[in-house]
C-alpha cells in the first residue's frame, strides 16, 4: 500500500498546518527556522513561529514524498506540487548561503471562474465578455505579468471558457492548470535522474502533445526555447494560451520575439517577428497593486501586421486612476469576432 495515501496534511505540514488551512494565507516562505513569513492579499508578514532546522527538513522531506521528485547536493533545487495544487520550491546550500529556503504557494484563487474574477474586480463585464468570445472564436492568448500578479490564476479561468467539446492539452513545470473541462491532458516536465537521463523537457512536451488530437494547447509559463516551438504551433492552426513573465504587454511580444532564439543559431528575428505576429491574438497584462489588488491593467490586440522588427499593436483597454480606458483596437477585435462568427 503507498505510505502517501495514509499521510494526513496536519501531518505533512505540522508546524506550519495553521497557516495551509488559513485561506486568507496565500504564500508560506521559511528563509530560516527563525524567519517565517507569511503573505496576505499581497503583503508580506512576519510570523512568530520559530522551528528548528531539523524540522523544516522533515517538512520538506514530507512535502517531496507526495510528488516523487528528490533534493540532494546533486539538485539542490526542486519545485514540486502538493496534493491540494500548491505549489512547494526549496533551495539548499550551497545553493542558499547557510538556511534551506522554503516556499509554498497555495492553490486559492486558481479554481475561481472568469465570472467570479470579473466579480472579484479582476476586469470588468465588458472585458470579460469579449475574452469569452475571443476564446470561442479560436483566437490565441498571451497573459503576461510578475511574480504573484495572478496570471495562472487568469490563465485557469480563460481556459474553462474554451469550447466543452474540444481536447485540451496542458504543459507545463508543475501541475497548475486544471481547466473545468471534460476531455482534458495535463502534462509536467521532468528532471534529469542520477546519471543525467530521463530529462523531459518542455519543449518535448509542446511537440508531444501535436501528436495527442489537440483542439487546444495551454502552456503554464514560456520561459525559454519552447516558445519556438508554441509559435510554430500556435501559426499552423492550432488554438492555444499561455503565460510569460514581463511588465508590459508590449513587453511580453519583445520578450517572445526573443526568446525562440535560444533554440539554435539558425533561428532569425526575420522568421520570428511574423510568426509572433500572425500565432498571438490578444496580450492580457496582469498586475498586483500596493494593497495587493489584483487586476488586468491592459489588454491589446496583435494586428498582424509588422514593420522590420516592430509589431503592430492596438490597445483594446488601458487602466487608469479612474478606471479602464477604451482603445482603438476594440472596433477591430469586434470586427474580427463578427467575422467568425458568420
């Protein structure tokens, strides 16, 4: 019988168990046994809990065993999911100067719909609605934002709004995307075993799943060469979403006309810049106030069109001080939608 079955979370968690059944709780980091810190709607606090080391390596030691993945001198790293969806990361020294650095990113908001997020005050009605429509007709999404901005939260709920009917496939580092949806394939990346064998990357994974039927492929994070391949296959017809770290949407289309260069010296920014601009449709940014609101602050629509290395974007909705903007593109998305929908 598998010991992880019977491992109840109070005894997985112990000392910190107070803090994962806290749902105001939303990340736990331990930068030493003494130094425990906790952060609620987007603000850091320190705790008074003290542990001892020893503790917080049973806590780990527990934690990895629900997930299968190793921590030794030889991969001082490791980023796992827990069996509720959080998310665990630890580093160790040598890696870390003295302490094992651990950090919990519970799984909160990542289940809501686009419905209670728009409810939440994350974009309004009207953004909400077009997105919608965008996804149903088949149009391609990048959500860009920083750490915490809440775009696997989004990406989560765009991708409950994809057709019931369709066959999604997710890839990504570690299980995060659970679309509400009948007929779907999760898929995780995974490390190299003691003699460097068995890595699976994500990039293998993006060209796996084009032999599964997919009418759809969502991406957790692009982050490196796989974004070659996700615009090749974003451009040959197939729907898709995915997310990417930037400060701005037109950061996020830079960033993505970058990074497929990773994938060899044959790649050219001549191949890349119109295959960004004809495989992504819509770039949503997302970002985290000072009081730890999390909201869409833009959204712009890729024409298509591009000039040497610059492509043509339209703003769609810009937030202000005072509230969303609207911008130019929206009479071309509208048109678009039309268009597909006859």
């Amino acid at each position: 019988m598998d010991n992880r079955a019977e491992m109840q979370p109070e005894v997985v968690f112990g000392p910190i168990y107070q803090f994962i059944i806290d749902n105001t709780v939303e990340e736990i980091w331990i930068n030493s046994p003494e130094r425990i810190f906790i952060a609620r709607h987007g603000r850091s606090e320190l705790t008074n809990l003290i542990l001892t080391a020893d503790e917080v390596r049973n806590l780990v030691d527990r934690a990895l065993l629900w997930s299968g993945r190793r921590l030794d001198l030889s991969h001082p790293f490791v980023d796992a999911r827990l069996p509720d969806g959080s998310r665990l990361h630890v580093a160790i020294p040598e890696i870390t100067a003295e302490h094992w650095a651990v950090n919990i990113r519970k799984h909160i908001a990542q289940g809501k719909s686009l419905e209670e997020l728009t409810q939440d005050g994350m974009l309004t009605t009207e953004i909400c609605e077009l997105l919608v429509r965008a996804i149903s007709s088949g149009m391609n999404l990048l959500i860009s934002g920083g750490t915490q901005a809440g775009k696997t939260t989004l990406l989560n709920a765009l991708a409950g709004e994809i057709p019931y009917f369709h066959r999604v496939i997710t890839i990504e580092e570690v299980f995060e995307i659970n679309p509400r949806l009948p007929d779907v394939i999760q898929m995780q990346t995974r490390g190299a075993n003691l003699q460097g064998d068995g890595e699976i990357t994500l990039r293998r994974l993006v060209k796996e799943a084009l032999r599964m039927r997919p009418n759809r492929i969502i991406v957790g994070e692009v982050r490196e060469a796989e974004a070659l391949d996700l615009l090749i296959a974003l451009n040959s017809g197939l729907p898709g979403m995915g997310t990417i770290h930037a400060n701005s949407a037109r950061d996020a289309v830079i960033k993505l006309q970058t990074l497929p260069l990773l994938a060899g010296a044959n790649i050219s920014h001549s191949f890349i810049v119109p295959t960004v601009a004809s495989a992504i449709d819509v770039v949503i940014q997302i970002a985290m106030d000072s009081s730890g609101k999390r909201r869409i602050v833009e959204v712009v629509l890729i024409t298509g069109r591009h000039e040497n290395l610059n492509i043509e974007m339209e703003s769609l909705w810009k937030f202000e001080i005072d509230g969303y903007t609207p911008g130019i593109g929206l009479a071309t998305l509208r048109s678009r939608l039309a268009h597909t929908n006859d």
